[in-house]
C-alpha cells in the first residue's frame, strides 16, 4: 500500500501531465536537476537544458505556476518546487511489418509526470502561528 504524505492545501498547488510520449527513465534525469529550485530558476534550466524531456515538464512548471497565481493567489516570486515526480504509465504496444510477413513488436513507453509548488511567504506564516 502507497502512503501519500500529507500536504497543506493552502500553499501547495500541483500539475499532473498523464501518458506524455516518453521513457520515465529520460524524464527523471531532467525531474532530479529541477527538484528543490525556485520557480524562475528552474524556468531558466529547463530552458538551456539539450533535452526532449525538458518541453512536457516546462509546459507543466507553467502549468502549476498558473493554478497557483490563478487559483491561490500566489505570487510567482516566492514559489519554489517542493516535489516532482515521474511515474511510468501504460505501454502503447505495435507491431511494425517487417520482411518475410513477419512483424515485430514496437513497444513506446508513456510516463506520467506530477509536479508541486510550494509558496514558501505562507509556508513561514503557518508555521509562526
């Protein structure tokens, strides 16, 4: 049984991208240079990174930066990245015609990758009172 942490609702805001074309094994080497950095540090990175992993994750730091503004009120300054993480989704299976009638199989991985954005001015006013 997986045992999800428990978060505080009012100064976490989250974006989940499901079934993104891709390898968890690639997305989770661009997941680990931005986990723990601030909002516009990890924009930049994502940016200057030579990856095909860093567009998805980049559309879904925008994402959760936008349900924070949009939803929460939050300002984009103070938010920093309190989780990411990259799971594997289902395997899409196809078979490729190859010579002699003969077909082989094409297997293309899919991930689902959730990232949350913790604003830490609240985070230090929960915790004062």
């Amino acid at each position: 049984m997986i045992k999800k942490r428990k978060t505080n609702r009012y100064t976490e805001v989250f974006a989940v991208g499901k079934h993104i074309y891709m390898s968890a094994n690639k997305a989770q080497r661009v997941i680990d240079q931005i986990r723990g950095r601030s909002y516009e540090e990890a924009l930049m990175i994502l940016e200057l990174m030579p990856y095909r992993a860093c567009y998805p994750i980049l559309k879904l730091v925008y994402s959760a930066a936008a349900n924070a503004n949009h939803n929460m009120g939050f300002n984009e300054a103070s938010l920093i990245i309190s989780q990411a993480q990259v799971n594997e989704g289902t395997t899409m299976k196809r078979f490729k015609p190859r010579a002699r009638g003969r077909s082989y199989p094409i297997k293309i991985p899919t991930c689902h990758i959730t990232i949350i954005l913790k604003d830490i001015d609240l985070a230090q006013e929960y915790l004062n009172e």
